[in-house]
C-alpha cells in the first residue's frame, strides 16, 4: 500500500527492485512486476531513473541534473519533485525521510 506522503528535497529515494527495465533505442522501458504495467520514459525522465537506482537524497540528485543541464534550480525542484511524485503513486519509487547510508 502506498501512503500520501509529500515528496521533500530531504526525502531519500530509490527506484522499486520489482521493476524492470530494458532500454528501447533512446527510450528506458521499465514493466513493474507488481501492477503489471510498464511505463517507458527517455531524456531527463531517464537520467532520473538511472540516478535513482541505489538510495539517493532529492536535493543531491537536483545537484547533479542543474549541473549536468545548467538549468534554474528552482524549475528543476519543480519538475523533479513533480516526475518523483508521479513515480511514487504508481508505486515505482521507495522513499523515506532517512539520510543515505
């Protein structure tokens, strides 16, 4: 079950180990094995999702994607937040509010 929960820069975050993916010419694939659904994401939708693939704090990955793309921080916490948010709903990302280990 999925609780509400407000996505934070704070918030750790990781892709769920029940979902697999396979890359698709420029596009990332993923089928999760829970809903049975698959979802195919590409550009900066995949950076995320490979980013998050061990335990990673939401500010730190901004860090990286502002970096990497030379964008306004404060657009990229937006669409960030707003992308891990539609992840977490459709069960796809396991946050938490603890540091990384």
């Amino acid at each position: 079950m999925i609780f509400a929960q407000m996505l934070n820069l704070n918030c750790v975050v990781q892709r769920d180990p029940e979902v697999v993916a396979a890359e698709a010419d420029q596009d990332l694939v993923m089928v999760s094995i829970a809903n049975g659904l698959y979802y195919a994401v590409s550009d900066v939708a995949r950076e995320i999702w490979e980013n998050v693939e061990h335990p990673k704090k939401i500010s730190d990955l901004i860090d990286h994607l502002t970096v990497t793309y030379n964008i306004d921080r404060t657009k990229c916490e937006e669409e960030t937040l707003s992308f891990l948010e539609d992840l977490r709903i459709e069960g796809l990302l396991k946050v938490s509010n603890d540091s990384v280990s």
